[in-house]
C-alpha cells in the first residue's frame, strides 16, 4: 500500500494527537484473578472524585411511574369557557369534545337549539290560537248585537264583526302554514 501525502499548502495544518492509554497485559486465558487484576489496575489509574461532587445523601427512589394529569382546562370565567353540562368543570367552547370527560359538546347543544326552538312554536301557537279565539268571539258577539244597536250603529258593528272573523280565519291559515313547514 501507498502512503497518502499531503500536498505541502499553507492552509492545512495537522492536530496533534494524543497517544493511546497503556493498556494492561492480557493473557489468552480469561480467569476471575485477571478479571480482578484489570479492575484494579483501572480503578488505580481512575481519578478520584473530589469531595464537593460526590454524592454524600441519595433521593429516596420514586414508588410511582410519575402519571399524566390532564389539562386543567381554561381558567374560570375566561371568555372562551363554559361550564361541562356532564362533569361539570370548566372547559373550551369551540371545542367539540370536552377535554375531561369527552362529552359531546356539538351534539348536545344542537339537541338544546331543536328543543328550544320547538317550545318557542309551542309558545307562537298558544299565542296564535288564544288571538284566533278571541278575534273570532269578538266577530260573532259584534254580529249578534248588530241587529239590536240603533240603526247608524249596527251597520259599524256588523262590518266590524265580519272583518274579526276574517282576521281569525286568516291567522288560522299561518298558523296552519308555519306549523307545516
């Protein structure tokens, strides 16, 4: 084999390495006496360790794996947090999911939007029939007392009575049509 060289430039310089440990002798047999012997040989040329450093107290070791704590969520009364309707802590709202107990947040504030929007048409209907009764009773007393008004009178009444009852025939057909669709 050939002996690389190095061109003779300025700009390489060579590190000087340091040489190698000696090494204790080793015999070709392998007994617990060498074993021995070469442990003490390095403890022998191992450094001791100066008093500051050494460890003088040891921690008591741990008796548990260290476990996850999940996250305490947003602070109480922050502007993105709302109260968990199942477990009752504090969590995000833009989430879908609460971050404690994986309740459903989407899912359930949907089915709270349907129920209070039907309880509102349950409300609008009440509103709407009591109206309906009370226009269509009002027609059908202007139109039985019409007749024994005096004479200018009864004919005010008897439109009056006619017009009542055809508001409640109207308000009947939308209420008929927003209870449809």
């Amino acid at each position: 084999m050939m002996k690389e060289t190095l061109p003779p430039d300025p700009k390489v310089t060579r590190l000087p390495i340091a040489p190698a440990p000696p090494t204790p002798p080793r015999e070709q047999d392998v007994s617990t006496n060498s074993v021995r012997e070469e442990i003490q040989w390095l403890l022998g040329e191992a450094e001791p360790i100066p008093e500051s450093e050494s460890i003088t107290e040891r921690e008591p070791p741990r008796t548990s794996l260290p476990t996850m704590l999940p996250d305490p969520g947003p602070p109480p009364h922050h502007r993105h947090a709302i109260v968990c309707p199942q477990c009752d802590r504090w969590t995000w709202c833009a989430t879908q999911h609460c971050h404690l107990c994986r309740f459903d947040l989407f899912s359930y504030y949907a089915v709270q939007e349907r129920d209070q929007k039907l309880q509102r048409q349950v409300q609008l209907r009440k509103q709407v029939s009591r109206k309906v009764v009370g226009l269509a009773c009002v027609g059908m007393a202007l139109l039985f007392l019409g007749p024994k008004a005096p004479r200018p009178l009864s004919g005010v009444l008897v439109l009056v009575g006619i017009v009542a009852l055809i508001g409640a025939t109207v308000l009947l057909n939308v209420m008929e049509r927003i209870s449809r669709g």
